[in-house]
C-alpha cells in the first residue's frame, strides 16, 4: 500500500507553522524592501510603528535589522501572532487581535509610523486599511505598504491612494515596483506616503 503524500501548502495561503519556511523558499522580499523604503524615507528609528497585519513577524524582524526599536502588530490569526510573540529578541513590544473589517483597537496619535506588507489585496486585507493606517498617524508620519500584482489594478485599493493623494491629505515619499514574491511570480510596488 502506497502512503499518499501530503500536497504542500499553498504559496499564498500557508498554515501558520509553514508560514517563514514557504515563505524562504519562495524567495519573499517584500519585508526587507518595505523596511529599507521606511528607512530611507527618514523614519526615525526609535518612533513607535503600528504593523497591520504582522503574520508571524517577518516585516518585523526585517525592520528590526534596520534599526527600528518600538514595532507593534496588529494580526487578526492567533497562530500568526504567536509564532510572531515567541521570535528571539522580542521583535514587537505588543501584538494584539484585530479583524480587518473592524477599527484597530489603538488611539490615532500614539503611533508616529505605519506598515501593511504582503496584506492588501483581494481576499487579505480590504483597501479599507490604508485610510485606517492614516488616520493613525499624524502629519509627517509615514506609512510604508505594498500592493502586489495581485491589487495593482483594483480600484479599490488604487483609489484610495489616488483619493488621498489627491485631496492633499498624503504625498508619495517613495514607490518602487519589483521583485516581491519571486516563487509565486509575483511582482508589487512599495509605496511610503508621508501625511501631510
């Protein structure tokens, strides 16, 4: 009798214990492209930065290595958040629940920095997340995200970067596309918006 084998996880929906393996594998950029984009911005280094979508902490460990000191994460998955909880080093000072389709459960004003990477697109986290990550911050702050081929040409999710650029209320400090997600041949941009 034949042992049939186990299919392997899917690329862009992996189990939480199979999450950084796949994602190596894979070769994701998007945490270290994300995080030298903030930095470059001029992002202080010790200012308090909200992570939407914080998963098992790679976007985390990613800015950690750059330098930035006082990360906190949003994560709607419990797996994620405790695989992210337990990493070396206590990347995030604290992770907490949050549905994406509810506020974050967080005071605009008490973050100086926002990050959404690997999150916005259909069927992860709506459009609704980038004014969400503004309204956090306040003028001069940053808000470092990526939109994967997957969102680039959803109207939901580049219009509201257009609307806020639009009325004023953003400007872009960077966008770059490139490589992103090379084993899924996925490309993305990283866009910073600065609140004006």
């Amino acid at each position: 009798m034949t042992k049939k084998r186990a299919d392997p996880p899917d690329i862009l929906h992996p189990p939480a214990a199979d999450y950084d393996r796949v994602m190596a594998e894979a070769g994701y950029e998007g945490p270290t492209r994300a995080a030298a984009a903030l930095a470059g911005a001029g992002a202080a280094h010790d200012a308090p930065l909200i992570e939407f979508g914080a998963g098992t902490g790679l976007v985390g460990v990613a800015l950690r290595s750059l330098g930035f000191t006082a990360i906190d994460g949003l994560e709607p998955d419990p797996d994620m958040r405790a695989i992210a909880r337990a990493r070396p080093g206590g990347i995030y000072r604290q992770l907490l629940a949050w549905d994406w389709q509810g506020d974050p459960p967080v005071e605009p004003g008490t973050y100086m920095n926002a990050a959404a990477v690997g999150v916005l697109a259909p069927g992860w986290a709506p459009a609704s997340v980038i004014d969400q990550g503004l309204r956090l911050i306040p003028p001069g702050g940053l808000f470092v995200f990526s939109i994967s081929d997957l969102a680039r040409n959803e109207i939901d999710y580049v219009g509201r970067i257009r609307e806020n650029v639009d009325c004023g209320f953003v400007e872009i400090a960077f966008r770059e596309y490139g490589r992103f997600l090379p084993g899924a041949d996925l490309k993305a941009d990283i866009y910073v918006l600065r609140r004006r």
